[in-house]
C-alpha cells in the first residue's frame, strides 16, 4: 500500500501528472501491478515496455477495470480526461524510486532478503509461514524476485507488517547489490545454496557464489546472515559481512540444525531439530534431504526473530510443497506422479531423483523421469545436461527426455550405464510450441502405456519448458 505522494516524492521533478481532475497526493493505491489481467480497483497499473509485449497499450483496459492511474512513458488519449496518469521518463527506474521511497517510510519493518541458485521459493514460503505465526508478515508474491517483481513486493507493504520476506533473484553479477542500494537493503540475508543456475549469464560457479554473496555484503553490522552451513560456498561468504552470522543444516557446527532423519523420502522426513539449547522431533510434509533444509532455514529465521522453539515447530509442521515444487499427485495408471515442473538445474535434478531412489517401492516398480531442457546454461549446456543424465543412471529405471539440449540427458545416461532401450528422445525446439507440445504429447502416451501402478514418475524442466501442461496429457 503506497500513496500517489510516494511516487512523487520518490522522483522528484521527473513526473508529469496527466488529468482533468486535481490530483490528490495522499491518494493511495492498494498495489501495483503490472499485469493488466490482475489490475484491480484502485491498482497503479505499470506500463511496462517489454521485447514482445508494450504495457501501454492496455491503458484503456485497465482503465475501464478501475484501476486507480497509470505509471507510463506516454499517456494514452484512449481514457476519460479525468484518468490519473504518472508520465515519467523511464517506468522501471519510477517504479525503483517509488519503492525506495516506500521502504525508507516503513522503519518498523524487518527485511528478510532471499537468494540462491535452488530453493528459493520454497524457502521463502516456508520463512514466511513461520515468522507469519509471530506476527503479520509480507512474502513476494509466486516468484516476483526481479527488477520488476521485487519492488512491486516492497510495494505492498502495510504498516501492520513486521516481516517482509523477498525473494530476490540474480542472472548478472552486481544485479543483487543494485536491487539494493536502489530499492531496499535487507536486515537479514538468508542464501540457500550455489549452484550452476543461469550459467549462460554468470559464466561460472564462482560467479554464481560472487553475485549470491552481494545480499550478504549488502548487510549492515546489526543485521544477520542466515548461512547454509552445509554449502561450502554458502559458508564461505561469512568473509564478506561484518553482520552476525547464523548458520543452520545438518552438520554439527550449525546453531539451528537437524538430525537423526527418519521417515518417507518422498512425502517428507520426521527430524531432530536443535535451537538454542532445545531439541523438538519435527515431522515435516516436504519431499528429500533438501525439504529438511528447507525447514531449517526457516527455523533459523524465526531464531532471529527470538521464536519459541515450540512455536516454530508448529509452524514447520504445517508447511507442504508450493506449485510445481515436488507435489505428489496421481499418475497415469494408478502410479505416483511428482510434479515438480516449475524449474530445473542439475542440482534440482539430483536431488529430486535422490529422494526417488531413496523412497521404496512396491516389488517390480520401476521409476521414470520425464524432463524437459535445462535452459540458460549457454556453453554449458551439454556438458550440464550429460553431468545430469550421468547421475541418473542407476537412479532411475526409464529416462524420457523432451527438448533440444536433452539430448545430452541420454547421452550422459548411456555413457554412465543406462541402458539405450530404456532412453527415449523427443526432439522439440523451445520457439516451436506446436512442435513441443507434440513432443510432450507423445511421451505422454508411451507413459500411459508403459507406466504400472507401482512406479514413481517425475516431471522437471526449466521453467520456459512449461512441463506442466503435460499434466492434463497424462489424465
């Protein structure tokens, strides 16, 4: 919630304000959106300019919506004269600045920054359910973590919130130091892991653990670094931050830790957690090794926020899996499927068929994993998909892959031991949709051919795949 005030304020001498009526600065706007679908009444719709879509031509649309103005570049004389638009020279820049000036008025709020190459939304739901139980807390809303997401988050702050948990992504070294000092600096830093996420952008691992770091560098001294000490690289950033570290995982030196796992691999573990000098068997409903960590770094929020440890059980008790982040559901032929479509990485791939080999299944059950490319990994791709496929064999029984890079899923497999007969290669460019729904349509049916009621299916790709449209093939 922000204030027509805060716009104008926060870009000082850069705004035009186009309307019949007199403006009124403590007008306020419930959200801002940038989606014209979602625009509600009241909304500041951004118009933003994109490569394939510009936002300015749905200001009529949400005009007749309700919306409450228009951050644009050039307004439209398709509205009523009386419709408030914010003219500025530049919609994202505005849009920072207006977030900066509404963060800066929010003094009462704890700022809990997000980031990691897997994991980070999970994360952020599971840290949100538990500092929500404390008291009232803002998360980004699915995975709005981008120069355009996270200030349409800060963007929403009420002064009831305590907590504000955000998502933050990177896909350049300096982008996580820049969302920063231009909108928001966290009090508290919490990195999941790193690992080869978006490695067409970063060039490296060590990239990818240079640009994480920025949210801790980014810390002042009174603030705390959530640190997963499990992560090497992880660890390692406690270098670059004179902020109070808290550690948490499954290693004995971690402050907030778990051990003795027990329990289904696949519907969730039950684990002893230790936090500040208690210990509380915690049964938890997340799927693999990488749930508990999940649980753990929520936790070890609600340790900084000085939570009863019973308090925060409760909480991790009650967390599940998000969208299309490991979600059991039924599969073709009476068999269990895994829904875990919203993204991959190797490293999400590993996990994911670990926690598969580790779950037992009926006698003569096989487990199939159906993945879509791995993108953004420019030329790191093949030798990132062969290192997945690798890892599969003698993990999975039945590998289909779906794309044109996942070819190198079947070859890693093969040269790892896999059996060719039980590889199979759907060919499919990602600009083709109609070509690659054919694909997936077609591995949709040799699974409802060959799956049994026994076995465990996995669906994964990168998120431009779209694996879950495959999910209405398979009913």
């Amino acid at each position: 919630m922000f204030t027509l005030n805060d716009i104008l304020q926060g870009n000082e001498g850069m705004v035009s304000l186009h309307s019949t009526a007199t403006p009124d600065a403590a007008q306020v706007f419930p959200f801002a959106q940038h989606d014209s679908r979602v625009v509600g009444k009241g909304d500041l719709f951004i118009a933003i300019r994109g490569e394939r879509v510009d936002g300015h031509r749905f200001i009529p649309d949400v005009a007749r919506a309700g919306a409450g103005a228009v951050l644009c570049v050039e307004p439209s004389f398709e509205v009523a004269p009386d419709f408030l638009q914010i003219v500025v020279p530049d919609v994202v820049n505005a849009l920072h600045k207006t977030a900066h000036e509404r963060a800066a008025r929010q003094r009462t709020t704890i700022f809990t920054g997000i980031t990691g190459s897997n994991g980070k939304t999970s994360t952020k739901e599971a840290v949100a359910t538990v500092l929500g139980r404390s008291a009232p807390t803002l998360k980004t809303f699915a995975s709005y973590n981008n120069e355009i997401g996270y200030p349409l988050t800060v963007l929403s702050l009420e002064e009831k919130h305590r907590y504000a948990v955000l998502e933050m992504g990177a896909q350049w070294v300096g982008e996580l130091a820049w969302l920063c000092n231009t909108i928001a600096r966290p009090d508290w830093s919490l990195i999941t892991n790193v690992g080869a996420a978006h490695l067409e952008y970063f060039g490296s691992q060590e990239r990818v653990a240079l640009a994480k770091g920025e949210l801790v560098e980014a810390l002042a001294a009174d603030g705390i670094a959530i640190l997963n000490y499990d992560d090497l690289n992880v660890r390692a950033m406690s270098a670059r931050t004179p902020a109070r570290i808290l550690y948490y995982g499954l290693s004995e030196e971690a402050e907030v830790r778990g051990s003795d796992l027990q329990g289904d691999e696949l519907r969730g573990h039950s684990f002893t957690l230790h936090y500040g000098g208690q210990m509380r068997r915690v049964p938890l409903h997340l799927p693999g090794r990488h749930g508990v960590l999940i649980a753990l770094a929520a936790a070890a929020a609600g340790y900084a926020a000085e939570m009863p440890c019973d308090e925060v059980c409760a909480g991790l008790e009650t967390l599940l899996p998000a969208k299309g982040r490991c979600e059991i559901k039924a599969g073709p032929n009476g068999s269990t499927l895994i829904d875990d479509t919203y993204n991959a990485n190797r490293q999400s791939i590993v996990a994911i068929t670990r926690t598969m080999r580790a779950t037992t299944i009926a006698p003569g059950g096989k487990r199939w994993a159906v993945l879509g490319d791995i993108l953004e990994l420019g030329k790191f791709s093949r030798a990132e998909h062969n290192a997945s496929g690798a890892f599969l064999a003698g993990t999975i029984d039945y590998l289909l892959a779906i794309g044109e890079e996942a070819r190198y899923f079947i070859e890693g497999a093969i040269q790892a031991g896999m059996p060719q007969s039980h590889t199979f290669y759907f060919e499919a460019g990602l600009e083709h949709q109609e070509q690659l729904e054919a694909a997936k349509q077609a591995a949709a049916e040799l699974l409802k051919q060959r799956v049994q009621s026994e076995d465990l299916v996995l669906l994964k790709g990168s998120r431009g795949m779209h694996m879950e449209t495959m999910l209405a093939m398979l009913e």
